[in-house]
C-alpha cells in the first residue's frame, strides 16, 4: 500500500522533492504540497484504492505524511 501511496503522490502532490526522499513521517506540505495538489492526491487515492473518503476525514491532518495517508486507507478499508 504505502508504494501506490508514495506513486500517487509523487505524480499528484507536487512536491519540492522527490517522492522517494520523503520519509512515511515527514510533513508533505512542509515537502512542497499545496491544499491544491492535496485534493488531486485524495482524489486519485480514491480512484486507485475504490474508497470515498467521508467529510470527517476532509482534514490536512488526514494527508499530511505518507503514513497519515496509510492510516486513513486502512481505516476505510476496514470499514467497507
């Protein structure tokens, strides 16, 4: 899971580095993400994983690291 995480927001996330210099805890947007560039990363993790993620989850706490991104999805999945 978390390498389609990394290519999804390597190629939507627009970061000042790339992506594989990103630590799973690192701070995407201090790495150059936009709130912009957030909402195509959550879009295309919904297209990839076939999850929707609830308004709850509309936080920048939710895509804010690699890892936060893992969580979110697990939790998703679990719930479906």
């Amino acid at each position: 899971m978390e390498d389609a995480i990394r290519t999804i927001v390597g190629k939507h996330g627009k970061l000042a580095m790339p992506v594989d210099q990103v630590r799973a805890d690192d701070d995407l947007y201090r790495a150059g993400m936009t709130s912009h560039a957030s909402v195509n990363v959550m879009l295309a993790l919904e297209a990839h994983f076939d999850v929707e993620f609830p308004d709850r989850m509309l936080r920048r706490s939710v895509f804010e690291s690699i890892s936060a991104i893992q969580s979110a999805l697990t939790e998703l999945r679990c719930a479906a």
